[in-house]
C-alpha cells in the first residue's frame, strides 16, 4: 500500500491566507487544489512538503462573472462545473467538452479548472514509485541526470497532459496569476514552456485564481478529442482541438492545437496559407490532415507506440473536419 508522507494541512478561506500560509515556507510547501493529480504524486514520493496549502475553501475561486470583456471563470471551479454551465456549453463549446472529458465523474467532481492548468507533467519514468525509480537510477525531472526518453537529453520532456489548456489557446484566453508581490494577467499562449520539469511560467508563489475568456463571434466553433486507452479515467495519449469561423464548409481563421506531445500544447502553423477561406473539400482537407502530420512528432514519453499515436492524429482531424464541415 503506497502511503502519503507527513505533512501540515492548511486549508485558508481567502486567496491571501493561502499566500501567507505558503510564504511562511516558500520552499518547502505545496498548493493543492482538487488534489486529484498532487495526492498519487505525493504518495509516489515525487514531492515531500512540509506544508500543503489547501484552496478547497476559497469561496471566491469559485465564480462565473459576465463582464463586456468576456467571460471570467474562477480557478476553483470543478471541472464537473465547467462541463454542464450553460454559458461555456453556448459560447465556449471545445471547452465544455474538454472538461467533460477529464477522467472520470468523481475525478471531474473533485478537479479544477485551475489545477487542469497546472497539471505535473507526465512520463512513464516519473510517474512510478519510489522503489521502481530507483531501481531504473531516477531520471532528469527527479533525483537523477539522465533522460531515458532522449539518450543524451539535457531537458526533460516529460508529456504535457491537461485538457483544458487547448481550447483555452484556442479561444485566447488569459490566466490571472496572485501573488504577496500583486496580480498579473498573462496571455494563455506564453503561460506554457516547453520544460517538462516547469513547464508554466506561474512562480512557486503565486496561485492561479481565474481564467479571462473574451467575447467570442457568434459564428465561432470548436471541437475537442482526445485519444485514450479508456472512456474514462486516463490521461490524453493526444489530444485535439479544432476551432473555426464562419458558415458552415468555410474555412475561416482555422485553428487546430494538439495536446500530448511534448511538455507544453502545440499549435499548428501554416494552415492560413493552405486554406485561403476556402471551402473544405477532399483534397483541402488532405492538405490539413498532412500539415499536422508533419509538424506532430510524438516521443516514448507515455505507454504507447509513438507513431501509432502520430497515425491516430491524422484520423482525429479528418473526423474533427468532417464534423465541422458535413454537419
């Protein structure tokens, strides 16, 4: 039985008392929000706070506010939340999908939107136990010096692997990040690095408190898929999202953003000069499908057959423009 290791829980009922909480051990202590990825990690002995800093109670993370700039969603909202609002599920469709796709029902009633964002990345030689880390000699993101993914590597590439963070790219949204230092508001775009030891901008200090989505046109549309071994529970081997403007079969400031691959979202280049606001036909659509292909190289960071994974891709965003553009 894999056992947590003793820490301090602290559970404030502001977003200040947590950054206080936490400033007294900057070190040493860990916020925690559903809990739903940190407490495994915590058990696997990847982390060994001090303190965990709960956000749990904060009543004030837990918000959905119109305002005339767009849509502002609290970072404590479960995912369950974000899945079933009317609001998101009308105007930020690829979003509501994507929470909804997260796990499984009492994962997705436990999880956040916020901690979706600052989800650990993933390998299959960090995310074990202790003894079997050992056993392999550790690796770059924890305890040792060598990346068994890329011989020779000297960063690690541990798998980004959240749901929510593509549409988020897609829709163009913001993170609102607070620290004992002020607020900041950061673009969704750089908010991610491509390290799978850090792999978000957010300082250890701060915490993520909302997420800004702006007005979005009416003839907007997005869909998100994942690939995984399971309907629930697992964690995305790839994941898609695909976003367009415009009448149906019009190909107007398409975007297609892929999850799963390295340690932050991708974000397909070069569709505008292939579409041109076409209409989508036969070999328009090859066209996309190979675009992605050719920019997507997945690695042996998770526990399938990279190029199957590459393949499977190329089917996700046939069936992603054949939804969109056939009905």
């Amino acid at each position: 039985m894999l056992t947590l290791p003793e820490f301090d829980l602290i559970q404030p009922e502001t977003v200040e008392a947590a950054l206080h909480a936490f400033a007294e051990y900057p070190d040493e202590a860990l916020l925690m929000a559903g809990g739903t990825d940190l407490i495994p990690n915590l058990k696997h002995g990847l982390h060994t706070p001090r303190r965990v800093v709960s956000l749990s109670r904060v009543k004030s993370l837990r918000c959905v506010n119109e305002t005339s700039q767009g849509l502002e969603l609290g970072a404590g909202l479960t995912l369950t939340e974000i899945a079933s609002h009317p609001l998101i599920i009308d105007q930020y469709s690829a979003l509501a999908q994507a929470a909804g796709q997260v796990a499984g029902p009492q994962l997705r009633n436990r999880g956040t939107l916020g901690g979706n964002l600052c989800l650990d990345t993933r390998c299959v030689y960090i995310n074990q136990t202790h003894f079997w880390r050992k056993a392999l000699g550790y690796c770059l993101k924890k305890d040792g010096t060598v990346c068994h993914v890329v011989p020779g590597g000297t960063r690690c590439v541990a798998a980004f692997s959240a749901d929510t963070p593509g549409p988020l790219l897609l829709y163009r949204a913001k993170v609102r990040l607070q620290s004992l230092r002020g607020i900041r508001e950061v673009e969704m775009g750089a908010f991610f690095r491509g390290d799978g030891i850090r792999n978000t901008i957010r300082e250890p200090d701060e915490i993520l408190t909302s997420v800004l989505l702006p007005p979005i046109p009416e003839s907007s549309h997005g869909m998100y898929q994942k690939l995984r071994l399971r309907e629930a529970i697992d964690f995305p081997l790839l994941s898609l999202t695909v976003g367009w403007d415009g009448p149906k079969g019009a190909l107007q400031n398409l975007a297609i953003i892929v999850g799963g691959l390295g340690a932050k979202p991708k974000e397909i280049t070069g569709l505008g000069a292939l579409i041109n606001d076409q209409l989508l036909t036969s070999e328009v659509a090859e066209k996309i499908e190979k675009r992605v292909f050719d920019q997507c190289h997945p690695l042996t960071n998770l526990s399938t057959d990279p190029e199957w994974r590459r393949r499977v891709l190329r089917i996700l965003v046939r069936r992603s423009l054949r939804s969109f553009f056939t009905g």
